[in-house]
C-alpha cells in the first residue's frame, strides 16, 4: 500500500485515488475470478476480499463490478471496469 501512499500525486484523472486495479476479473462467470493470465486468483495466492464495504466484497454491486481492485486501506474491491483507476503493472523480473 505504500505505493499508492506514496504516488497519490501522480495518479491522474481517476475515479478513486484510493483503490488501485489489480489485473483481476470474473467478466466470464459471476464470482470466478481470473488474472490476465487466465488463472484463478484462488490458486495464485491472494485473495483478501474487503469485509468492510457492504456487507462484504465481492458484491457486484448494480450487477456491473467486474473488475478486481487493491483498496488503500486494505482488502480487496470489486469494481466498475468502466471507471478510471491507478492500476498495477505486472513485469518479468530480468536479473
């Protein structure tokens, strides 16, 4: 999270300068979340679904959050892949 803390003032023209794109998705089936790899986040490793907002995330709020973020604070949120956020790149690691 110290990324974001740290380049809040860099982040432009975002909807939510609190929350972060992970690369995540369940665009395919409702609540079967893939990475841009294909792969369930289940089996990658993470999967810190917020508590807080709503009751719970994942929530699919209006039936049209389908996109998977970092929320500042902690956990994780789904959101409207229509909305502008900061986002996480992923790059191989070249030693």
């Amino acid at each position: 999270m110290d990324m974001l803390n740290e380049g809040a003032s860099k982040i432009r023209d975002a909807a939510n300068k609190e929350q972060a794109l992970l690369g995540i998705h369940d665009m395919f089936q409702e609540g079967e979340w893939l990475t841009v790899f294909g792969q369930s986040i289940y089996i990658t490793g993470y999967s810190n679904w917020s508590p807080i907002f709503f009751g719970g995330q994942p929530d699919n709020y209006l039936g049209n959050q389908n996109c998977g973020s970092l929320i500042k604070s902690g956990g994780m949120d789904d959101v409207n892949c229509r909305e502008k956020f900061a986002f996480f790149c992923e790059a191989p690691l070249i030693c």
